[in-house]
C-alpha cells in the first residue's frame, strides 16, 4: 500500500508567511468570511492587525468571539465556511484564514501574551457538565460576564471530544490543555471524575446552591447496525476506538487495549469526519490495509474534501455505493465480509469492522432528574426563551445532547446563545428574588 503519513506540523506558518499572507485579505467592506462563519468570527478586523504584526490586537478581536481559536483553527471546516465564502475563490486565491487562526492562538500561547481580567464573580453560580467544546464555550463566556463557574467532567482529563474524539495528528492534546488552561484563568474550576447521574444528579447540584445548570455532554452512545455478525469482538465503534488510541498516546493503557492490531485488514462503516479519523488513524496502528465502506457516491459524503483527499493520500481505500450485507468469522474471529457493491456481491477477507455512523446521547442525567423532555431518539428539547432552557426551569442543555450542531464550531455557536439565555435567566431569577425580599 503507498502511504504517504506524515503527522508534522511543518505546514504551519513562520511569522513572516503568516503576515505575508495576511497582507493579502482584501480588508472587504461586506466580508463574506464572517457571514460563513458560523460565530461571526471578525476575520478582516484581526488580519489586518496581524497584517501590521499587532498579535496581541489580534488576538483579543478573536477572544470576543471564539474562546477555542487554536482548535478551531486545526478543526473548522474552513473549505465550506470562512475560506469557502472569501472573495479572492473567484481566482482560487482565498486567504489561508484557519492557518492565519492556528498561527495567532499558537504564537499567542507559545508568548503568554493574553492576560484577561479577572472580573468579580457576582452575578450568580453555574453548573456545567461536560467539558467539550460547548461546555468549554459556557463557561468561558459566562465568566467573562461576572458567573462562578464550575465544570464537572466525567473523564479524568477535561477535554471531552477534543481530547478522546479527534486524533492527535488533526488536534495535538497540547493545544486543547492550553485553551481549557486560558478558561480556567479566567476563574472557572474543572472536576475531572465526577459523573452527573451517578455521583450526584442534577438536584444535588441545585441544593448546592447553583442558581443554573447547563448540560454539554455530546452524544456518547453509538448508533449501531444491524448486520449479521454485527455482535464479533472485532466489530468496534469509532468512537470508542478513537477513545482507546487517545488513552494509548496518552500513556493511560498499552498497545494491547487498542481494538486494531498490527497488519490487520480494516473495514470501516460510515463516510463522514469520525470515519475518516477512523480510516486514518487505523494505518497509523499499522493496520495492514483500510478500507472505507459507504452507501452512496463521493458527491454525497458528509466528510470535508480535504480530509477525504488526505486519507486518499495516505493508504485508504474507499468502496462507493455499497454496503457490508454480513460479517462472517470461526470461533468468536471475524475472517471475511460479504459487501453488495454496485449491485454485485463479492466476499473479502477482513479483520476489523470499525462502525462510524454516528451517535446518539446517554440517558444517564434525565433518567435521574425529573422534567427533562426528550424526543424519540433521546435528544433533549430545549425552549427558544430564554434560548436552550429544557422543560425543567434552570436546566439548560446545547451542542450535540440536543441534536443541533455537527461540528465544533457549531457547537460553539450553539453554546454562545444557550449562554446568553442562561444570563438572561439568572438576572430575572436574581431581580424577583430582590422584589420578594423588600417592601413598597
């Protein structure tokens, strides 16, 4: 198999390129990068003062708006957002605005540049749960608005998605510890190996005196197919073989824990971003070979083009308009799947399945707290006033537990305005609390 891998950051810019490039932005006076931006990021405003090597300037235009530049800059799907609506695609120039982005967070970490005020934490206390990208949001944008803010993480490192979802290669771990360290200087505490609905519940939480509760805990439970041979100990969902490979690079379990061994043939299921992390991240165990299975063409994929371009590049193999109809295996090992592929069946020696099409929220908080109003596929419902509240008064729930964003920066999005709803909420909660308690 020709592989191409290379995990280097040697694409990154050096200060010179990053200002060359950002002379080039057109400074537009109706930019149609920060339309496609889903948070509005104010892109012409900070290049320009990168432009001019004003980092530190440009740097705090990006915090009014993002408070996870240097994973957005890695993450974002740039091709169909910021860059993909830039002037200068009419001559297939667009500015390298997510590599702009990565430079100013990463230079700006590397320096210790940015040291916001602290402001006084008076406005009220709120509970987070979950520390991913929405429940990052939540909490910085609270602090920074006067709220005592404390995360509750299940894991025993904060992080969420952005740590056990999206391989190192995409998202180095470094980066994420520095952004959630900038959010805990803003005065938010983490506890990392507390879980809601099993340590405590949302009541508790409540008599211990938080005036709000927002939950961002993502959506951890697989979808899974029903394939015959679907239940082989080689069939593994992306999610949790993802999960394994981070805890491996992190030192926390050995090579023998991760469900993809060495010269293994690899089959995966699904087409979008986890699937292509899935594909990719399998040849970097020294899978043998790999190859993406999908239902429908190239045109129809939810996986941006340049992640499915460098998959390509590095080894995968991928099988359009088709579908693995069994899995077949002797003792408890899988040996080969039966694939109906154009129309026709053709059987094929196989290893690993690894299923990435997509996941679904745990129960474990509303089966253990009354009021929370779920759909048919567990997702929670949530109010438009204030924004994000659940059926539960003081419960707020955004990001992927309520079935709106798909990305990571539309769970930010998302976040941004739960966020404002929880303020809102808070200060009519404080205001009718002052009324009660004084006399005409």
């Amino acid at each position: 198999m020709n592989r191409k891998i290379n995990d280097s950051a040697s694409d990154d810019y050096t200060m010179l390129e990053a200002i060359e490039e950002a002379k080039r932005c057109l400074h537009c006076k109706n930019p149609l990068c920060k339309k496609g931006c889903p948070i509005s990021n104010d892109m012409p405003d900070w290049i320009r003062e990168l432009s001019m090597g004003n980092l530190g300037n440009a740097m705090a235009i990006i915090n009014a708006k993002s408070n996870l530049p240097a994973v957005c800059g890695r993450v974002c799907a740039h091709e169909r957002q910021c860059e993909g609506n830039c002037i200068l695609n009419k001559k297939n120039a667009h500015i390298h605005i997510g590599k702009l982005e990565r430079f100013v967070a990463d230079f700006d970490s590397a320096m210790n540049l940015t040291r916001e005020n602290l402001v006084p934490k008076t406005r009220g206390r709120v509970a987070v749960i979950g520390s991913g990208p929405a429940g990052l949001t939540v909490a910085g944008e609270l602090s920074r608005k006067g709220f005592d803010v404390e995360i509750f993480e299940m894991e025993p490192e904060a992080g969420g998605v952005l740590m056990l979802g999206i391989p190192e290669y995409r998202l180095p771990k470094e980066v994420v510890r520095n952004e959630i360290k900038k959010i805990c200087e803003l005065g938010v505490r983490i506890h990392c190996n507390v879980t809601i609905g099993k340590d405590f519940t949302v009541d508790d939480l409540f008599e211990k005196g938080f005036d709000a509760i927002f939950m961002g805990t993502g959506t951890g439970k697989p979808k899974k197919l029903s394939i015959p041979g679907k239940d082989y100990e080689g069939v593994r969902q992306a999610i949790y073989f993802l999960r394994r490979v981070s805890l491996y690079n992190s030192g926390l379990i050995s090579r023998d824990e991760i469900p993809v061994k060495e010269n293994d043939r690899v089959f995966v299921i699904g087409c979008g971003n986890t699937a292509m992390d899935a594909a990719r991240t399998a040849l970097r165990m020294d899978a043998k070979e790999v190859t993406v299975v999908y239902h429908r063409s190239i045109e129809n994929m939810s996986a941006l083009r340049a992640e499915y371009d460098d998959a390509v590049n590095e080894g995968v193999r991928f099988m359009w308009n088709s579908s693995i109809t069994e899995i077949r295996g002797e003792n408890g090992i899988i040996k080969e799947v039966s694939i109906n592929s154009e129309g026709e069946e053709i059987v094929l020696p196989a290893d690993r399945i690894v299923m990435a099409v997509g996941s679904q929220p745990a129960s474990r908080i509303v089966s253990t707290t009354e009021g929370i109003k779920v759909d048919g596929k567990g997702y929670v419902l949530t109010r438009e006033t204030p924004y994000g509240m659940t059926s539960r008064k003081g419960v707020f729930a955004g990001g992927d537990v309520t079935n709106r964003p798909a990305t990571v920066v539309h769970a930010m999005q998302d976040a941004r305005k739960v966020s404002d709803g929880i303020m809102q909420y808070v200060d009519a909660l404080k205001l009718m609390s002052e009324i009660d308690s004084k006399e005409i």
